[in-house]
C-alpha cells in the first residue's frame, strides 16, 4: 500500500495536474492553487535505488536549484515511531545529508483524512547551503520522543500544500497572497487541464 502514496507524491512533485488536482479534491480553493504552483516549477523525480536503504529516501527530487531525498511513510494514526530498520533509515539519511549537503525530508501520509493528508519534515543537518540552507529553515523538524529518538508526527508537519508553495517559489513567479487570486489561479489551471483533456 506504501506504494500507492510513494506514486502519489510522485506524480506531485513532478507537477502532474491530475496528481495535483486529486489529492487536493477536499482541499480549499487556497489550498488547491498553492498546490498547483509546483506544476510551474516541476521536479525530476525519480525511485531511488535499493528504496529507503542507504540513506537515499524513497525518491529523489531533482530540480536545477535543489535536490532533496524524501522518505515516504504512511499510517491510519497520527505517529510513527522509528525504530530497528526505520530508525537505520533515519541514521542514514542524516549521514547522507550531512555528507551530501543534501536536504532529506519525510512525507507522512495520514489515511482517513479531509483536506490536506500530506505533512513534510526535515532531517536536521549541518552545513547546507545556497536554497536549501533558506528552504530547510521553514521546514519543521522531525520531532523527537521525551528520551531523544526520532518519531513523526503528522500534526508537526508542514502541509503538503505549503510546502509545494515554498519550493516553487522564484523571482518570476506569480505570487498568492488572497483566496481570490488563489482561486483564479487554481481555476486557470483546472480549465487547461480540462482543455487538453477533451482536445486528446
């Protein structure tokens, strides 16, 4: 089942508006068009080699100005706690990151849910730089039990939705600042998709 939301997030990451349109049906118009901004930014994703092994995450999302290695985990509760293989996991993609200067993240997808189910979380590692050193600092960290171990919970995330509209961020690129401009955008998109649809 991992498999069905590792295709998900990676259809979305790589700026396919079906993707993007169905995890955002229960979303808000605001929600939806921040959402769309990453099929103007779109990534190179890619299943990583010998997947969640090794330090290289579940996939890998390339872009000119980032690359982030990404730890897909789901569950029908609200945390995850890391430990025997999944705790490796975590070891690994800390070293990888550091080693790398690479920004590894985890994506938690809560079953059962209305809305955004998706939330995003970093691995804290030292010595980044350029745009990932900028992007990791409005990432929350993945949070870490009274005794210190690493666990995720979903409620300490940064919503998917967010979290596209942060990395698609540019000089150039259209801003969201009301529901209204967030809606035109959202319906922009809607009506192309629907568009090159009907012309195929």
């Amino acid at each position: 089942m991992s498999g069905v939301y590792e295709r998900e997030l990676r259809s979305v990451l790589a700026g396919e508006r079906k993707g993007v349109i169905a995890i955002t049906r229960s979303c808000t118009e605001v929600e939806r068009a921040r959402a769309m901004q990453v099929c103007q930014r779109p990534f190179l994703v890619v299943r990583a080699p010998g997947s969640g092994s090794e330090g290289t995450g579940d996939i890998l999302a390339l872009r000119g100005d980032m690359c982030m290695p990404i730890e897909v985990k789901s569950s029908k509760t609200d945390r995850i706690y890391l430990s025997g293989r999944t705790k490796e996991q975590y070891e690994a993609l800390l070293t990888t990151g550091e080693r790398c200067g690479l920004l590894p993240l985890y994506a938690f997808r809560l079953k059962g849910v209305r809305g955004d189910s998706w939330r995003v979380m970093k691995v804290p590692v030292e010595g980044l730089t350029g745009k990932l050193r900028v992007l990791a600092r409005s990432i929350p960290d993945v949070p870490l039990t009274r005794n210190g171990a690493p666990y995720l919970n979903w409620h300490d995330g940064m919503p998917l939705h967010r979290f596209l509209a942060l990395i698609s961020r540019s000089d150039g690129a259209r801003s969201i600042e009301t529901p209204t401009s967030a809606a035109n955008i959202y319906r922009e998109l809607l009506e192309s998709t629907s568009a090159s649809e009907a012309s195929s």
